[in-house]
C-alpha cells in the first residue's frame, strides 16, 4: 500500500459530501443570495475550481444541500419508527429534538431554498417531506381521537418546533436545548387543532385610499413572496403597478429601501397590535394571547410580514435597517418578557427559545402556504402557538 508523501495534502474520502455539509452550513447562517461558491470553498478549505468539478454551480450545491435535509429527515424517521420495544412516539421526538440540535440544516433549509430551486426541484422536496411528515402524523394519532387533518397539522408543528433553534441567535448547551425542545414538541402534540377557538378579528391597517407609494409596497410584497427578493427587479415592481421602471425610483431609491419600507409597515401594524393590546388588559397572560392573536391576524392578512422575515438576510448589514432590526428586536423582547411573566421559573433564554418556536409554527406554515386558504388556519395556528407557550 503505497503512502501519501510528506507535505501532500490526501483528498478527504467523500469531499462531495464535505462540501453539501459546508454549503448547508452557510445558506442556513447567511441567507443562499449572500453565499459565493468562493465562500463555500473557502469554509471546505478548497479553491473554487475544485467546488465545479463535483457541481455545476452554486445552485446545483442549494439543491444538494436540501435534499441532504430530507434524506436525513427520512433516516431519522426510520430509525424511530422501526420495529423497537420503545413507544414510536418517544423516540421519533427524541430523533427529531436531536436533529434539530445537531444538524439544524436537516429542519430548517427548506424554509428558505423554494424560491430558489427548480420546479422539479421543489416537487421532490415538497414530496418526499409531506410523506415523512405524514408517518410522523400516523405515529402521533395513534391509539388517540386526532383526525388525520389534526395529525398532519401536529406533525408540521413538529417539525418548526425542532428546526426553530435556527431562526435566532440565542445560544444554550446542546443538552438544554435538546430538552426544551422536548418539552415545546410536547406540548404541540398534546393539542387538538379541531378544537382551536375562533380567532378574533382586527380591523383592517390603515385608512383612505392608497397611494402610490403603497401601490408600490404591495405590488413588490406580493412578488417577494411568490419569487423571492433576489428574482425580482424594480422593472417586475414597476410593471406590477403600471409605471416604468424608473419612475419607481421617484418614490423609493432603490430596491433594497422598498423591502425596506415593506418590513417598516409590517412592524408598524405589529406595534398597533400591542398598543390595542395594552389598551385592554395588564394580565400578562391575557396580553401575550392577544399579541398571538395580532401577530397571527398581520402575517395572514398581507405578505408583508414573511416578505420581511424571509428576506430578512438582505438586510443584514444596512444600515438603514438598524432601526427596523431593533424594532423586531424589542417586538419579540416583550413577548418574552410577558412569558417571563407568566411563567417565572424559566430562565430568559428558555422563555426566547420558546417564543420563536411558537412564531416558527406560523411563519413556516405561512411560508409554505400550507393550508392557508382554510377558514380555520389561523384559528389554529394561535391556538397551537399559545399551547406551546402554555399560555
């Protein structure tokens, strides 16, 4: 067996592999729009040409890294759910829990790669994940009264809970995290969709007729959310009100300044919630459900608000977005703080860990327009968020 020479760096068996791993890692922490291959290369400590001899372009690696995801999803699922004296159940949460932790990619890179995978792409994704999700949902109605309906809804409120570790940058010991995310699965699974109380209703933000700065906010929300902020220009926003291109420029400077001006009416409808809030109660149970109630009533109502959190990476680094940053950031401070409140035996970081696995459940399901369109989604959704949050 002949030996590497001194000095001669050996290719690593599977570099491939390595390098789906490292692309995951990155489109997960900064958003793919923002990931070179160059960067990807550099984190694999490999140069650019060695990325194209096993893919064809950075696209190419996204799709890999998805399906990566997925495979592991289904590896997981059928080591819980294979012949065992264990309960299916306990172990599919513990697979699932472990995942989230060690491997955040495998639940969390679908939320953001659709828009920017092939059709064919996404008909995979789409179908491989709604199958495991729907094993999961068969385990979980098992030997219950949860109709198949409740059981998927369950099953997806699972899978946001174990990928929301995520969608924040709050940091706890993967053993801590491992539990409490544990308990949250738990307290989804112990729930009853069917049974969830209407959703009160708000009134509709804003008052007259629009103008055509807010034409123009709603033509180009409604087309981040379909495409994505990177597959949109200013002539697609332009065309969508019936101007020119650059007469857009007269209300807006730029592209970036329209995201933007849509996260600024997002969290100024979100502040009107919790004034009307405040305005009711000082119960601080009662005031984190009605901050549940408003948040799900804004997200469902316009694209606005997962237009600006799913693009949210483009925005990173603006400095113009500073404020709109410590906006959001005070908005989910106070749902933290009340769960404090309610619940004085968490730490802070177990209250935060909780508020964004209870907004991950909308916010997923509003991303993927899963069930959206029935009368009762968002009923369900504030009743499965104020379950998780025990409130």
């Amino acid at each position: 067996m002949s030996t590497p020479k001194p000095g001669r760096r050996t290719r690593p068996a599977d570099r491939k592999g390595q390098l789906v791993d490292h692309a995951a890692t990155l489109f997960l922490e900064r958003g793919y729009p923002q990931v070179s291959v160059a960067d990807i290369a550099r984190a694999a400590g490999v140069t650019a040409p060695s990325v194209y001899r096993h893919f064809a372009d950075k696209q190419s690696l996204l799709a890999a890294a998805v399906l990566a995801g997925v495979d592991d999803l289904e590896a997981c699922t059928d080591r819980a759910l294979s012949a065992t004296p264990t309960p299916g159940v306990d172990r599919l949460i513990a697979a699932v829990c472990t995942l989230g932790v060690r491997r955040p990619e495998a639940t969390s890179l679908w939320r953001w790669a659709s828009q920017h995978l092939t059709d064919d792409q996404n008909r995979e994704v789409v179908l491989r994940t709604r199958e495991i999700l729907h094993r999961w949902a068969a385990a979980l109605s098992e030997g219950t009264d949860l109709t198949d309906r409740e059981a998927v809804t369950l099953a997806w409120a699972v899978l946001s809970v174990a990928g929301s570790l995520s969608v924040h940058n709050i940091r706890m010991p993967a053993g801590r995290a491992l539990d409490e995310l544990d308990a949250l699965v738990r307290r989804a699974i112990a729930l009853h969709p069917a049974g969830a109380p209407p959703l009160p209703t708000m009134p509709p933000p804003g008052a007259g007729p629009p103008t055509r700065r807010d034409e123009i906010l709603d033509a180009a929300a409604a087309l981040f959310a379909v495409r994505g902020y990177a597959g949109v220009g200013v002539d697609d926003i332009g065309a969508a009100v019936g101007i020119t291109g650059p007469s857009v420029y007269k209300h807006f400077s730029s592209k970036l300044s329209i995201l933007l001006g849509i996260g600024q009416r997002s969290a100024t409808r979100l502040e009107a919630g919790v004034m009307a809030a405040w305005a009711t109660t000082a119960d601080p149970a009662k005031l984190l459900a009605l901050l549940v109630d408003s948040y799900v009533n804004v997200i469902t109502s316009t694209p606005d608000l997962s237009v600006a959190f799913n693009n949210s990476f483009a925005l990173s680094g603006q400095p113009t977005a500073s404020d709109l940053v410590d906006v959001q950031r005070r908005y989910v401070a106070r749902w933290t703080d009340l769960l404090l409140q309610i619940h004085p035996d968490l730490t802070r970081e177990r209250a935060a860990v909780d508020v964004h696995a209870a907004l991950s459940i909308v916010n997923d399901a509003i991303r993927m327009r899963r069930g959206t369109r029935r009368s009762e989604f968002g009923a369900q959704m504030a009743y499965l968020m104020k379950g998780v949050l025990s409130i």
